[in-house]
C-alpha cells in the first residue's frame, strides 16, 4: 500500500513538472516571437494559419516535456527533476530555435512570419506545424536515451534540422510542381504532402537516435541507414498514394491542377508518409 502511495505521489510531481515546463515553453514562445499576440490571433482574427502552427508547437512541446519525463532516471528524485529541468529547457529552446531555422532555411523563398501573420496563408503554418512536430521527434530521440548529455542532444539537433533541409530538397524533386510556390500560394493540400513527409523523417531520425550512446560513429551510421530508409521512402509511398489510396486519380492533379486543390488528397499523402514511418520503426 505505501509503495502505491508513494508511486501515486511521485507521478504527481513529474506531472506538476510537466505542466510547469508547458508554461515555460509557452513563455519562452511568447520571448521569442514578441511581435504576435496570441489571443488576437487566435480570437479576435479567427486565424487559422497561426491555429495551426501553434498547435503544431505544443506537440512538439509536449513531445519534448515526455522526453524529459521518461528519459534516464536518477535514484533521487531530486536529481531527476534538476534533469528534467535541465533537458526540459534545452527541448524547449531547440523547438523554438528551429522555427528560425524553418524561416531562414526551410522556407527560405518568402517570410514565415508575414505569410502566416498578415497573409493568413494556411500552408505556411502547416508546414511549420509539422516542422515543431518533426523537431520535437528529433530532441525526444536524443534525451531518451542512457549515456548522453546536453551536447549530445545538442549536436544531434543540428544533425536533425541539417536532414530535415536535405528531405525538402529530395521532396521537392519527386513532386513535378514547386514546392514552396505552392505553399507561398496557399495551397493547404500541397502543404499538407510536404508537412507529412517532415514529420515522417523526424521520426525515422527518432527511431536512429533513441538507443543508448555509445559514441558518434555508431549514432551516425544508425541515424544515416534510418535517413536513407526515409528518404528512399518517399517517392515510394508517393506512388503507393496514387495507385493504392487514390487509385485512378492523379494526387498531382489533385493538388494543384484544379481550381481548387483537393485537401483530403493532400491529407491522405501526408498520412502516407507519416504511417510508413511509423511502419518502418516497428521492423528496423
């Protein structure tokens, strides 16, 4: 009985713990885009792009706080906390160093901020939705593990973003239209595509990282075999959606040689994506 006390009080506090970093992660959003007010946007705008984002945010917030959470224990609960703390924080940081990085390099054609605050434009915001999501995959795989620190999780963020940048690159090669025109355009489907195979790739990279350290050769082989499995994954699943999910359909007509782009087609390829992923980290 007093060890089901105990259990049932420890959980308590790392569930305060938990909540606690969710409202520092929200501060420390609040730090770093000083120009937006949140409830206008969220409330008296009505604005769907920064809905998405946001939400896109808090689960890679939460992806990070879990991380913190179940990541290697301490005997002292003490201890565990400070670590919680200490990784919570770089989770927290590292999310929201990574949407520079998405404006900067990601969609480096047109501003992120612009198109999601004054243009309203939906497929910006997914796509930097599904970026948080992606980058709170990468950081929970490098703070779950025994044997590293805070300069491994660093390190293998950096890593992260670098292979998320080279996914863009490959997935806009495969498509036969302009990704990011696309996207600058509005076209939710298009972004909803691109957004998946993003959150497809964080969590292969996830899957190469969460083992227990053992040096950076063998972090990086592994990390490398999962981002090449991805990688060659996607024209794959891309052809899988045209012939098995929307058989006799074209999914590039669908997006974007129509008047109006089909955002369920958009939806099914991003789901694609996301589920071949999660297929894959089951059997490798």
């Amino acid at each position: 009985m007093l060890l089901e006390i105990d259990s049932v009080l420890s959980a308590l506090v790392y569930l305060v713990a938990g909540f606690i970093l969710f409202i520092v992660g929200k501060l420390v959003y609040n730090l770093f885009h000083p120009g937006i007010k949140v409830n206008d946007e969220l409330v008296e705008k009505d604005n769907l792009a920064f809905s998405s984002s946001l939400t896109g945010y808090y689960i890679g917030l939460i992806l990070c706080i879990g991380a913190a959470i179940i990541g290697p224990s301490a005997e002292n609960i003490w201890i565990d906390l400070m670590d919680i703390g200490l990784y919570g924080g770089l989770g927290i940081i590292l999310l929201n160093v990574a949407a520079i990085f998405n404006d900067v390099a990601l969609l480096r054609q047109f501003k992120v901020k612009k198109e999601i605050i004054e243009e309203q434009n939906l497929g910006t915001g997914i796509v930097e939705a599904a970026n948080f999501i992606a980058t709170g995959l990468i950081v929970q795989g490098a703070i779950v593990g025994e044997g590293g620190n805070l300069l491994t999780a660093l390190g293998i963020w950096i890593l992260g973003q670098v292979l998320l940048l080279v996914a863009s690159w490959v997935y806009n090669l495969i498509t036969p239209y302009n990704v990011h025109y696309e996207i600058e355009k509005g076209n939710p489907g298009v972004a909803l595509g691109f957004g998946g195979a993003l959150i497809a790739i964080g969590n292969l990279i996830r899957l190469g990282v969460e083992a227990d350290w053992e040096g950076w050769s063998e972090h990086l082989l592994t990390i490398g075999f999962d981002t090449v499995v991805g990688l060659i994954l996607l024209p794959v699943v891309r052809l899988i959606t045209d012939k098995i999910l929307l058989p006799g359909q074209s999914i590039t007509d669908e997006l974007v040689n129509q008047e109006k782009p089909n955002i369920g087609a958009g939806l099914i390829e991003g789901f694609a994506y996301v589920g071949g992923s999660v297929l894959l980290s089951w059997v490798l």
